[in-house]
C-alpha cells in the first residue's frame, strides 16, 4: 500500500510541475540556422525545462515577419537588430531588450568593383532584404548623402552573381559565406564592414511586448538565463552545436550544409564579444543605445529619444 501510495503521489507531483510550466514561443527574426545556435541548444539540452519553461521555437517566412507575428500574439518572444527594434518603439510598439546578444554588427557591403569607402558607393544600385533589418546600413548612407538605387530580395545571393546590382548587403556570418562557398572571388577591397567603421552598433538582441514583460517577468527572465546558458555550452561544444543546429534546418525545410553552419556560427561568436573586454555580456550598453538615438534622431527626424529605461524595463 505504501509502494502504491508513494507512486500515486509521485506521479501527481510529476503532472503538477508538468502542469505549471510556463509555455511561450520563440520566434526569431529568419530561417532555421547558427545565427540562433542558442536557442536551439538551449531547447534540446533541456535548459528551459530546467527553468520551468516550455518553449516552441518556430521560424518566420517571408509574408509573415517576426514583428507581424510579435504583434499578432502567435509569439511572445523574437530577436531584432537593435536599429530594428528601435524604428519600431518610435513607430508606436513597446519593446523591451531583455538580453542583448550581440555586441558588434555583421552587416557589410559587397561590391563588384573596389570600394575605397563610404562614398564609393554613392550611385550605385545595391539589393537589400525584402524583410528589412538593413536600417542602420540605410541611415548611414542617408548621412553620408548617398544616391542609392535599393533594390529587394528575399534571402539569397543569386542578384549580386547574375550581376543585376553593382553591390549588396550581406551579413558576415552568412550572405559572404554564401557567395564564397558559391565561387565568387572578393578581395579585401570589395568589402566594407560596418562593424570597421563608426556606424559599429550592437546587433541581435531579445525581445518581448512591454505588456507581455509586465506579465510574465519571471518567465522571461527565465527564458534569458537559459538562452546564455544555450549559448556558451554551444561556445564550448561547436561540433554537437551543429548537428544541432542542422536537425533545426532539417525540420523547417531549409537548405544548408554542416559547413556553411560552422563557418556562420564561429562568426557569430565572434561578434556576439564585447570589444573591450572580448567577453559575451549579453547586455545592452546605454551609450550605444545614446549613439543609436542620436543617429535615429539626427536622420530619420525621430523627435525624442528611447531612454535606456523605458528600452529595458516596462
């Protein structure tokens, strides 16, 4: 009777905790690849459970953004350029920056022909995301004046091959991997990284709806503990990391190979360490939220500016 008792109760406190897990969606802001390696491990590894949560990674195509998704209540969380987020605070959507995961941007210019620097690419017709998170590259050519024929994609490189546009943008982890691997010969000086200028601002970070955060604060910052806990297990172990992150792109149907992952994500790493103290700090700096005001402000005519509290607190 004590054997059967014990397992009654056993199992009742089994289905309690089960029941008291905190569910949410993660939806990030692109396809299934190491750009999120974090999320993903921290998922598999059991990191979230462990926090009382049970979380559901899907991924955006492209009718359907992140932020529409955000907005829609399909999910609760998703990760933005910090440009990105900021466009849409000013646009009337409270966001709140609960973890800033990378430090340095990827974003980049390539050209067919030399690029010198920032002015080289006055006149020319360069593709860009059709799903957007090219706004710091879009104010900064504003700012230096540019004359600039923009010109959509979805998510590949085939405008930039064919040669339909002079340049493209490209993130460092991925688009630049794309057409290396694809046989295309760039040097140095066909190359111009904004993260090697002064328009280097942090990147990816997390985001939740500040209604959601006011909510659901326990949770979130749950969810935050256990993603750095994803990412520095995957910092340490890149080849489990990878299989990972392939099995991810394997269920949404995305093409990729176990190369191309590595290569994006020892990028990714690489960016997500602060300058200074080449450490992951996963959190956003107040005066590179101020350098982000200013240049919103000074280009876009934003008429105030994001305090660091309302950006990271509800």
């Amino acid at each position: 009777m004590r054997k059967k008792l014990l397992s009654i109760l056993t199992a009742l406190v089994i289905s309690i905790c089960a029941h008291a897990q905190e569910e949410m969606v993660f939806i990030p802001q692109w396809t299934a690849q190491a750009q999120f390696a974090g999320y993903y491990v921290a998922l598999e590894k059991g990191f979230y459970q462990r926090q009382g949560l049970k979380v559901h990674i899907e991924h955006p195509y492209a009718s359907n953004s992140c932020i529409k998704l955000l907005k829609d209540g399909k999910c609760q969380l998703t990760t933005l350029p910090l440009m990105t987020a900021l466009y849409h605070v000013n646009q009337g959507l409270h966001l709140i920056n609960v973890q800033q995961t990378m430090q340095n941007t990827g974003l980049m210019f390539i050209s067919h022909k030399p690029i010198q620097n920032i002015k080289s690419l006055n006149g020319l017709r360069i593709g860009h995301w059709k799903a957007g998170f090219f706004e710091l590259a879009h104010l900064m050519t504003i700012e230096n004046h540019l004359k600039i024929d923009w010109v959509p994609f979805i998510q590949n490189v085939n405008l930039f091959i064919s040669g339909a546009i002079d340049a493209t943008l490209a993130m460092s982890y991925n688009e630049f991997y794309q057409l290396q691997l694809s046989g295309i010969k760039m040097t140095d000086d066909h190359l111009l990284y904004l993260s090697e200028t002064e328009y280097n601002l942090p990147e990816d970070g997390l985001y939740v709806t500040a209604e959601y955060y006011k909510q659901h604060k326990d949770a979130v910052d749950k969810f935050a503990k256990a993603t750095r806990e994803g990412w520095e297990w995957a910092a340490a172990h890149l080849d489990e990391t990878i299989k990972i992150v392939m099995k991810m792109a394997d269920d949404d149907d995305v093409m990729t190979n176990k190369l191309m992952q590595r290569l994006m994500l020892t990028d990714y790493l690489k960016r997500m360490t602060d300058k200074k103290s080449g450490k992951r700090t996963y959190r956003l700096a107040p005066s590179d939220l101020q350098r982000a005001n200013r240049l919103l402000q000074g280009i876009a005519g934003e008429t105030y500016p994001i305090t660091f509290q309302q950006f990271t607190q509800p």
